[in-house]
C-alpha cells in the first residue's frame, strides 16, 4: 500500500475509533461526556497528523539546518501527543497517570518539565529554521 493511502486509512481509523469512543462513552456513563470532551478526543487525530507529516517532512529533508529543526519540532510534537493523551484521560476517567506513577508533587514537576520540554524543543526547532531560511 502506498503511503499516503495507508497514511488516509489510519487517520479515518483513528478519526472513527474517537468518534465511536466518544459516542459510547456519552451513552454509557452515568455523568455523560461533555462536548469539551469529545472536542478533545477530536483533536488527537489532528495531532496525529502533525505529528506524522513532521516526521515526514524531517525525513525528506535528509538532516540539514531544515532538516534538523523539523526534527526538533517532531520530538516535540511527540511529548506534546503523551501530554494531550494524559489530559483526555484524566478528563474523561479522572485517572491523572502521572500522579499514580510518581506520586503527587513528583507527578506535578513531571507534567510541568514534559511542558518545559515540549515548548524547548517547539522553540529550538522554529529557531533553527528561522537561522536556516536567513539567507
């Protein structure tokens, strides 16, 4: 298969597993799924996208000054991704993982150095290009 149809095909799979997880959740809980909710489920297969066409285009452009910073952005889209991942768990179930692994100040230095990271890595990666693209 190639890969921007196997690309499509895992996107609407993705997109139809939110909805459907959404619409099941919103049937079967007892204090319902708020729409703020299902919004965010809606949003992680964008994130998904993102997150694979960075990676995409880091590839293509075979290291470099572009290269590198698309990199950058990449790893940052992937701790962005947990995080949003760990957002619409603890919204949804009331489960914050971090804080049932690492206890609840460790858990909360934990979610504020993934930020830390995410917006680091956001920032060299934009950064880098920009030193690129000056000509």
């Amino acid at each position: 298969m190639k890969p921007k149809k196997l690309l499509l095909t895992l996107s609407l799979l993705l997109f139809c597993f939110t909805v459907g997880f959404a619409q099941e959740h919103t049937e079967h809980a007892s204090d319902g799924v708020t729409s703020e909710q299902i919004f965010g489920l809606l949003e992680l297969p964008f994130l998904l996208i993102a997150l694979v066409f960075s990676f995409l285009t880091a590839t293509r452009l075979k290291g470099g000054k572009f290269g590198a910073g698309m990199k950058l952005l990449a790893w940052g889209f992937v701790v962005m991704a947990v995080g949003h991942i760990h957002m619409q768990i603890a919204h949804i179930f009331h489960y914050d993982i971090f804080q049932n692994l690492f206890g609840e100040v460790a858990g909360k230095y934990l979610w504020f150095i993934a930020l830390i990271i995410t917006w680091g890595l956001s920032a060299l990666g934009f950064y880098k290009i920009y030193k690129a693209s000056k000509v």
